[in-house]
C-alpha cells in the first residue's frame, strides 16, 4: 500500500498528538537550522552544516536547557541553492516552474536528522507535528541528503513508506542498495560495495594481500568492513587485523587498537570511518610513533583537510584514498562569495542558517544580546566582505561531496521535468494517464527518478541502476608530502566501473608518492608468493595468505606463481631441475655416437674384416695342405657364420625398431647355432677319422662324407630357424619404452615377448656348445701332429664360459647396458672361436710356411686324410 503526503500528515499529527506536555515544550525549545526560498515546487535538503552536537547536562531539577550545534561547514547545503538557482535561470529545463527549497542542518545526530526529514515530509516547519492552522511550506517533493548512510537508513526506512523520493550525495552503505526495504531512497554516489571493489583492485595492483581493517561504529563502517572482508577474501587476500573504532574514544581501546596496529606484520591499513572517529586514533598513532604504515582512506576521510597538519603528515604521508569524483561547477564561487544574511526573509523562522554561518565567519552577533557590546563584542553590518576573510568556504577547487550534491538536484529537476513532459493518454500509470502539478504524489515522481538520464555540463554522465545506484567511479587520491612542510592532494588514478573488464582501474604508479625511505611502496604480505616449480601449503589455524611453499616432487611441475598444487608431468616428460616446466624426458640407447657404442660396432667390424681376411687367405691356400687338412669346406662354412656373428651384433646398436628387435636374436640365434654346428660336425669328423685306424673302424667314416657334413649342419641350423620362426609368430619382440630405471630417461629396449621362446634359443646354442665341448674334450688326447680337438676344447669351454656368465650380467644390467653385454658376449665367443681355430693355422701359412707341407703335418708314424 502507498500512502500519499497527506496521509502522512495525518500518521504524524496523531503519533505527536500522543506525546506528553513535557516532552512538546521540549520540542517547542528547539528550533531547527535551516534555510528556506519558495517556489511552485519545493525540494528538501539535509546536510551536516554543524559538525557537532552539544547537549545541555540534565539536572532533573529544572528544565533543560536548548541543545546546540558547533562547528560549521556550510558549502554543500549552499551548492544546492545555487543548483535550485540556476536551474530557476534555465528556460530549458522545468520552464514556468519556480523550484524552492527547504534546508535543514542535521549537527550530525541522528535525533535531529530523523526529526527534519519528518518536518519536510509533513510539510511542517517548526513543529513536528501540524499545527490546528496547519500552516508552514507544502510538502516537499523530494529531498537531496542525508550524507550519513545510518541516517539514511533510518529516514529511508520511514520514507519509503510513503514512496517520497530521497537523493543521497554522501550515504555510500551498500545495504542502501535493498529495493524491498528502501524503494525510494537513490544517490548519486557509488555504493560502498563499488568502493570496496576499487579498493581490492588497488590492492591487487600494488601486490598488497596483508592488511589491516579499521572501522567505525555504525552502518557505514559495519557494511563496508562486511563487504571488504569477503571481496578480499574471493581476490586471494587476508585481513591480518580487524578493528572497531570506539564512539566514545576510550583511550584504553584507542591504545589497544595502535599497539595491534604496531605488532601487526601487515604495513598496509586500510580505514572505513568518518573522520570524527578517526581523529582520535590517528592521535594515539602519533604517541606511540607507530610510522612506515600506508594509509588507505575511504571516501569519508581521503578529502579531508583535517589530517594535512605537519604533526600528522609525517604519519599519514603518502596515504592512497577512494575520493568520489571532482566536479568543477561554474559560477558556484561567486554564488557563495555573494551570500548576505539580509538577502534572508525575515519572517521565516527557519531560515537561521547564514546568520549563524556569517557570525561564525565574522566573530559578530547580527543581532546581539544585552551585555554583548559591554563585553567587547563586534556587532555584524551584514555588508561584511567574504573575501577578505581566509577561509575554505570559497575554495571550489576540491568540489566532490558538493558536485555529487549537485548532481542530486539536478536529477531531481530532470525527473519532474520528464513527469511534466507527459502526454495524456500516453503517461505510465493507470490507464495511461499522467501526474499533474497539481495532484503531484512523490511515488510519481519516484517513477521517473528511477528512469532519469542525463550529462552534467562537465559531460559526466548521471543515471540510476535497478538498485537506485549511481554510475561508479572514484578518483584516487595520493596526499603527497612536499619538502617545505605543505601537502598537496594529487589525483593519481581513476576508478570505473563502466570501463570495459579488466580495464577499471587507471593507476599512474609514477606519481604516487611513498613515504618511505626507499621511496617505494611496501611489501605488504604475510607469506611471499611461492615461484613456479613449488606448491602453496597451508600454515593449520592461519589466514590462506600465510603458508609455506613447498618444492615440487620429481616429475611435478608448477608453472604459476602460488599453485595450490603440482601437476604431474605426462609420461615421455620429466620435470626440469627448477620444476617449472615439462620437459621430455631424455632417451636412453645403445647409441652409435656415444664411445661404448661406436667401441663396439669397432670391434664387431673388426671381427668380420678378420674373418673376411682369414677366408681371403684359406681361399688363396686353399691347395696347401694345413687347409686341406682342416676340412676346408667346413673351415669355410665356419667363417662365413663367424662373419655373421660378428655382424649381427651390429642389430643391437641403435634406437630398437620393430623390425631390428625381430631379427637381432633370429640372426644372432641362426648364426651361432651354424658356427656351433660346424664345430660339432668338425669334431665329429675328427673322432671318425681316428677310428678308421683301427681294426673295423673303415665303416665310421662313411656316415661322414662331404654330403652327410653339410647335411648335418644344415639339420641342426635348421631346427635353430624353426625356434625362432615360432617365436617371431607367437610372441615377437617389440620395441619397448622402459621407464622403471630412470624416472626421467626413456631407456629404449626391445623386450624379449616370449622368455620361452628366448630360452629356447640360448638353450638350443648351450646343448650344441657343450656336446662339442665334450666330443673335443674326448679327443684331445688323439695321437696326430695336427688334431684340432685342443683347440676346439678350448674355444668351447670359452663359448660356454661367456654364455653362462652372460645370463647373470644381462638380467642385471639396466637399458642399454643389457645390449651392451649380450654385443659383448657374442663379440668375445666369437673372438674365442676365430683365435683358437683359425690363430694357428695362419700362423703357419704366413709366417711358417715350412711347416705347410704334409710331411711336416703327417710327422713320423702319423697319419694323414
């Protein structure tokens, strides 16, 4: 339900009515300071003229004395005078309509505040009740003020009832933002929760995640330290402290509050009060010499005067504040140079507030009491000079409470001038009609407030969002400390909310001054940042800034500044020495440009060159009769498988490819059972050359022909090739990435796929090594001047030497060293084999070629096939 102004009359003449006789002549006492124009159209203003309020002591034994305001500052309240001034001078805007005003001061107490903002809805002037000739101004239409948010908050409360607009210039609490509980109340100053934004933006930009919070006492202070813990909290800061300013300024509690202050790691102390409860502190600052603190100032304090005293500045230098944005409104110092107090209507008594003002600024009395002139005091002519008088009432270079004052007024105009702009038939409300001058409601005029848009004459521009809110943006203001004593407020950034994202916040860093020696700004944090390559971890029972870091595992990595945690490298990658990067890992194989590798493809070619150049010399003496002796196709046959033994090794050097793992054991298997088995049928033919001489022994020597020689090698190779051909088939080796080794090498090697199957091709090469073995070792004793049973002994006890010492070493050595050992035993059973079989032999034919005859070879009583 809406309730008109004359409802509200009526609500206020009865709830008054109901006092007691005491408390009316109380009320009938105190008269409020105001000012007062008329016109067709009245306007409210509440403003804090009077910085102080005094109360009389209460003796209960007589009637109390009047209570009193002290204290003056007196521009705002005449900016909207002059707003309502020149807007009366524009033909543009609410043209054929006079706007008046009626100005009350609220000394800064909410009593008095509460009781003028009833008087100017009920449309009383002195009373706040109607009297029986209700007489006084018609009702206001709108009021500009209260520039206190708990003020606001109590007047919006009851205002909002009756939907009479109110246009706060100075109340920034953010509760004021709730539709449901304040519909009428708008302002043309940002929200505190757009100052506690701009705030946490100039935090974050100067690196500042530890910081003190002071606040007042009341709606303002509660709201915004609210607001502030939870914005810095979701940015990643901590507040190290949170502290209450005292109403009464207890020195206890103001002592307390600086020694936290003092202990207190942050440097960095951010402050949301008026500057009544902050004088008392910044007191107590300066006893205990608590200095190196940057100052954060809201709005409430960072354009005050009071605090650029030299006994102050030594503390507060330097200190960064939100400042609501800087106006320049022209013609406004001359309006306010220009004020008289006989410009004043006389009849009125609630227009007292520029005689107190002119006899505040002039020490006069207008109109003095008995004894005044006696005592020695000056009696005020009214045509007194506001120029020749040093005062900051003309200075109109720092115009921001009164330019969003200002703006008020003027939004106030706007909406009425749209409301009277209406077409009928056309208007908002019911059936399309429109509101009339003069059956004008406020909740119509509420309707076009909410919809009001407009540019100032400095082009800023001036709207209300869904919540009542204005446009945010601030001025950040820097109080720079010059050599010669004095303090110069230097606006040093911009704060926009309609900038595009990320693009707010303007700061010019350059020009900030820092009131430390080092002329820079402080480290405010409780832990530093922890670097790539570490983690943050959690300090129990601390704040989330305050934390250790902790170096990533091997194979983790963090590649920003305080990661909550290490991730996990992928699996070719390995994390650097720092931990902040992946990168891959290394790889791990029996190179041919590393010196093992190149050492033992040397050697693996140096064997078959030998074995190339022994065939070379048997081929060449093929007619001589130490060949002929030796089975020269069989000596042949073993060569050649030498070579291929040799060369094969070459298969394991290099990065293992498929088809590299599949034939290295095939041919490494393949040619050593060929070399092995024309050793075997070598001694065989030796043991059956030996007992043809004996009685019956000529039939042992047929099952050993040319023909029954090659067959028996090829049998026995072939059941060799037919082990590996199942292998490859069933369970073929493959490449293999093996990183159980080395956590950051990749050791590439081929897996064997089938251990059966690799068994069962050493072990096939182990039974033919060692019946050769055996057959040798029966018949080294044979009586021939050229039997080659000791040296095939010897070959294969060193063949059987390496392989079984090959099996230990190959499974306990790591990547590339397995094929280096596996190269190694297949170099050195070969090398074993060509020494020993073939070393002798060339011996004879190059250097001892007397010795190459079949008389020498045959000797005496020997015998010779």
């Amino acid at each position: 339900m809406i309730l008109n102004s004359s409802s509200l009359s009526l609500l206020l003449n009865y709830s008054s009515a109901s006092s007691t006789s005491s408390s009316c002549r109380l009320r009938e006492h105190f008269s409020l300071n105001g000012m007062y124009q008329k016109g067709d159209v009245i306007l409210g203003g509440l403003f804090e003229v009077h910085y102080f309020t005094v109360f009389p002591e209460l003796s209960f034994t007589s009637e109390p004395q009047q209570l009193y305001c002290e204290g003056f500052g007196f521009q705002q309240a005449q900016t909207m005078a002059f707003a309502v001034d020149e807007i009366n001078r524009n033909p543009d805007l609410l043209p054929n309509i006079t706007l008046g005003y009626q100005l009350y001061d609220n000394c800064q107490k909410l009593g008095v505040s509460l009781r003028a903002a009833m008087s100017l809805a009920s449309g009383t002037e002195k009373e706040f009740f109607l009297d029986e000739t209700c007489s006084g101004s018609p009702p206001v239409l709108g009021i500009v003020g209260d520039p206190g948010s708990t003020h606001s908050i109590a007047i919006s409360s009851v205002l909002g009832l009756f939907r009479v607009p109110m246009v706060s210039h100075y109340a920034t609490c953010s509760c004021l933002s709730d539709r449901g509980k304040y519909p009428s109340f708008f302002r043309t100053i940002p929200s505190d929760a757009f100052q506690v934004r701009a705030m946490i933006q100039i935090l974050r930009r100067l690196g500042w995640t530890w910081v003190g919070l002071v606040f007042s006492d009341d709606d303002y202070g509660v709201h915004a330290a609210r607001s502030f813990h939870s914005s810095l909290a979701e940015s990643g800061g901590c507040v190290a402290y949170s502290q209450v300013l005292p109403k009464d300024n207890r020195p206890t509690e103001l002592q307390r509050i600086v020694g936290e202050i003092k202990s207190s790691s942050a440097r960095v102390v951010v402050v949301f009060s008026v500057e009544a409860y902050l004088l008392p502190l910044v007191d107590e600052v300066v006893v205990q010499n608590v200095k190196g603190l940057q100052w954060i100032a809201s709005e409430a304090w960072s354009s005050s005067s009071v605090f650029h005293t030299p006994r102050l500045m030594p503390y507060l230098g330097g200190t960064l504040g939100i400042a609501i944005r800087r106006g320049e409104i022209p013609g406004l110092r001359d309006f306010l140079l220009s004020v008289r107090p006989n410009d004043q209507p006389d009849n009125n008594p609630g227009n007292n507030m520029v005689r107190q003002f002119w006899e505040a600024v002039f020490g006069c009395r207008l109109e003095p009491p008995a004894g005044w002139v006696e005592a020695g005091g000056d009696v005020c002519t009214g045509q007194e000079d506001l120029r020749d008088v040093e005062t900051n009432y003309g200075d109109v270079s720092e115009l921001r409470p009164e330019y969003s004052a200002y703006k008020a007024v003027y939004a106030l105009a706007h909406a009425l001038h749209d409301l009277l702009q209406c077409v009928p038939g056309r208007g908002p409300f019911s059936g399309h009609s429109c509101a009339s001058l003069e059956r004008l409601e406020p909740w119509q005029l509420v309707h076009y407030l909410e919809r009001v848009k407009f540019t100032t004459g400095l082009g800023d521009r001036v709207s209300f969002d869904d919540n009542g809110d204005a446009l945010a943006i601030y001025d950040i203001m820097n109080w720079a400390w010059l050599q010669d004593g004095t303090v110069q407020v230097e606006n040093v950034g911009v704060m926009d909310e309609s900038a595009p994202a990320g693009q707010e916040l303007t700061l010019d860093e350059d020009r900030i001054f820092w009131n430390f020696e080092s002329k820079k700004p402080p480290r405010s944090v409780c832990s530093e940042s922890c670097p790539p390559g570490t983690r943050v971890a959690r300090r129990k029972g601390e704040p989330v800034c305050c934390f250790d870091c902790i170096s990533c595992a091997e194979g983790e990595v963090s590649n920003t500044t305080d990661s909550a945690k290490c991730s996990r490298c992928p699996e070719d990658f390995w994390s650097s020495p720092e931990r902040d990067l992946c990168i891959p890992k290394k790889v791990e194989f029996l190179s041919y440009q590393e010196a093992l590798g190149i050492s033992l493809m040397t050697a693996s070619l140096l064997g078959a060159l030998i074995c190339a150049v022994v065939l070379g010399i048997f081929t060449h003496y093929r007619n001589t009769p130490v060949v002929k002796a030796n089975n020269s196709e069989l000596s042949f046959l073993l060569l050649l498988s030498l070579k291929l033994c040799f060369l094969c090794s070459l298969l394991f050097i290099g990065r293992p490819r498929l088809w590299t793992c599949q034939l290295r054991h095939a041919a490494f298997g393949i040619s050593f059972v060929l070399c092995v088995s024309c050793i075997l049928v070598k001694t065989m033919v030796v043991l059956a050359v030996f007992r043809t001489s004996k009685p019956g022994g000529n039939s042992s020597l047929k099952w050993f022909g040319a023909g029954q020689q090659r067959g028996t090698v090829l049998v026995l190779t072939s059941f060799q090739a037919a082990i590996c051909t199942a292998w490859l088939v069933s369970a073929s080796p493959t490449p293999h990435k093996n990183t159980r080794y080395h956590n950051d090498k990749i050791v590439y090697e081929c897996v064997v796929g089938s251990v059966a199957g690799f068994g069962a091709l050493l072990g096939y090469i182990g039974l033919l090594a060692f019946l050769s073995f055996l057959l040798a070792f029966l018949a080294r004793n044979l009586p021939d001047n050229f039997n080659e049973a000791k040296f095939i002994t010897f070959s294969m006890l060193n063949f059987c030497a390496v392989w079984i010492s090959f099996v230990p070493a190959y499974i306990s050595s790591p990547g590339k060293y397995a094929d280096a050992v596996e190269i190694f035993a297949i170099l050195a059973s070969s090398f074993g084999i060509l020494v020993a079989l073939f070393g002798p032999k060339c011996y004879i034919i190059l250097l001892r070629p007397e010795r190459n005859t079949k008389k020498a070879l045959m000797g005496e009583n020997k015998i010779f096939h």
